[in-house]
C-alpha cells in the first residue's frame, strides 16, 4: 500500500467521523430539548449581612456572616441549647431554599420534642477542616454552643494550596464540549446519570491526594491536626463534638471510590473518641442523581437533607448529646 493510499484511507476515515458527528449533532438538537446549565462554581458569601440571588436562589448572611434568617446573639435564652454546624457548601446549602437547610430541619426535628434548641448553621462553601477550627474559634464567643456538629466531606482531605479552583485541562475541554455540542453534552449526562453509577468512577479521573493516605498526604495530616484541634477546643469549652461523614453522591456500593478515605476518617474518628455518623448506608438505596440539586450541581438536595437531618436529629436524641453537656 503506497503513502498516497494511506492518506486517502485516512482523509476518507476522518471524513465519515466528521460527517458522523454533524448528522449526530443535528439528531441531538431536534431530538433533545433539555437545556445545558452552565458549569456549577458555588456560591461564597462572607461578611455579615450579604444578599445575592443566583440562579433563583436567595442566599442571605445574619449579622456573624452565617446563611440564617435571624440574627445571632451572645447571651442565650433561658433553657435555649445551641448546636453550632461547621460544613462547607452541603452545610451552607448551594442550591437550596433557605427553607431546605439541613441545619433549618435538623433544629425543626429536635425542637418536636426537645424543646428550645437552636441551630447556628456556619457552613462556608470552600470551607475544609482547618477552615472550620478557625471558624469554631471565631464563633464560639458569639454564640456560645453547647454541641459542635462538623459536617465532613470528601474534598476536605485535598490541601487548600492545590486550588482546586483551577480546572484540569482534561476539565476545561470537558466543559467546552459539553457547552457547544448537545451531542456530547446528552452522553455526558447519560454516563453522569446512569452509567457512572453502574460502572463506578475509574481512579485514574480523581486526585491522587484521595488514595494511599498516610503523611506524605499534606491534606490528610492537616484534617488530622485540625481535627484533633477541634476537639480540645470543646473539651476545654465544655462542648459536645459530633462529626457527620457526607459521602461523595456518587455510586455507593462496593465500587465507592473514595471507600479507603471512607473507611481511614471513620476509624481516626473512633480511635480519637469522636461521635461519627456516617450517612454513606443511608444514601446507598437511591441513585446519586436523585439526592443532587441538578445534573451540573450534584450537591444534596432536599430530599438529601430530609434524610441526613432525620439521621442527625435522631442520633443526637438518642445519645443524649445536648442532654450531658453541662
């Protein structure tokens, strides 16, 4: 075969993959009518009494800078007994209704029975472990808690100098294709929606600050510390510390990617003496896209937070948290 012949085998291969794809793309758009939303970045607001709408949602902050609808103040009530949630976007509520809150239904639940419980929500988005003690240190003079609730996700162990604000390459070609071509877009959400789930994630798609944790990981040793951190701050403040592992919604089975972080944090946690709850059982009957917001924020939802705030609520009824704290 001459080079001549190769090269017209291969312009005419090139010329089917292209026409392939402009026939697809053309079937796609008249075909599939679902919008592309743009990419899921997050929502940060910091400072006391902030006010933004973004994509139909209020987010407000009270006079601390925390997403609440009433103001927060030093001197409790009589009888009142506070929880102060640290978390980061799933605590804060990226995408929900204040409504939705965890920490608004947590505080709804107990208070059936219970009685004059507050529930400060400080969750951040962005926020990992070190954040959180420095927000614990900051806040507990101001709203004097009696129980600390620490909403761990997985992101937490991934150090904040790796800046996971800027994207991959591999991620920023992802996003362009999924915003110019409703062919490569609907694939997307089928794998993202259906498939994921059913054939897991390959490792080689995460960061490898996720695996082989030990202290060569700078993430791991610096959620350890703070995490060590946090809990002499409440005994030396006389408050309860309870941690809540949020898993990444993602397929939770035995195929869950990050099983070995999963299983790494519970066990530090239990060997530490700190309350854990682990919401992985409690979310593994539904499919993943059933607790997102949406295909492109695939942060809980409300039927997320219904579940996790009932599974928390309880636990602290139960344990009699609030109850042993002098």
């Amino acid at each position: 075969m001459t080079i001549r012949s190769i090269s017209l085998n291969l312009l005419l291969a090139l010329s089917s993959l292209f026409i392939f794809f402009c026939i697809a793309e053309i079937v796609t758009r008249l075909l599939w009518h679902s919008d592309v939303r743009r990419q899921s970045v997050g929502i940060k607001l910091e400072g006391p009494d902030r006010q933004i709408i973004d994509e139909g949602v209020e987010y407000r902050t009270n006079n601390l800078g925390l997403r609440m609808n009433r103001e927060v103040q030093p001197e409790k009530r009589k009888g009142v007994r506070r929880i102060l949630v640290l978390g980061d976007s799933f605590t804060f509520g990226y995408g929900l209704p204040y409504e939705d809150l965890v920490t608004v239904k947590i505080e709804k639940i107990l208070n059936t029975e219970m009685k004059n419980i507050e529930v400060v929500n400080a969750g951040v988005s962005g926020y990992n472990t070190n954040d959180e003690l420095e927000q614990l240190i900051r806040l507990t003079p101001a709203c004097h808690p009696d129980l600390v609730t620490v909403f761990f996700f997985t992101n937490d162990v991934i150090k904040e100098s790796q800046d996971p604000k800027k994207a991959s390459m591999r991620q920023r070609i992802k996003e362009y294709l999924r915003v110019k071509s409703k062919f490569f877009a609907y694939f997307y959400y089928l794998y993202k929606d259906r498939l994921s789930s059913k054939i897991g994630v390959p490792k080689v798609f995460l960061a490898p600050e996720y695996f082989d944790l030990d202290d060569s990981k700078p993430g791991w040793v610096d959620f350890r510390n703070a995490t060590v951190q946090i809990q002499k701050h409440c005994l030396q403040n006389n408050m309860g510390l309870l941690f809540v592992m949020i898993p990444t919604l993602t397929n939770l089975d035995e195929r869950y990617p990050y099983a070995e972080l999963r299983k790494k944090i519970s066990n530090f946690l239990k060997v530490s003496n700190i309350p854990v709850i682990d919401l992985f059982d409690l979310f593994a009957p539904y499919k993943p896209s059933e607790l997102w917001v949406n295909l492109e924020n695939t942060h809980w939802n409300k039927l997320g937070t219904t579940l996790a705030a009932k599974e928390v609520a309880d636990y602290i009824r139960k344990k009699r948290l609030l109850e042993t704290v002098q």
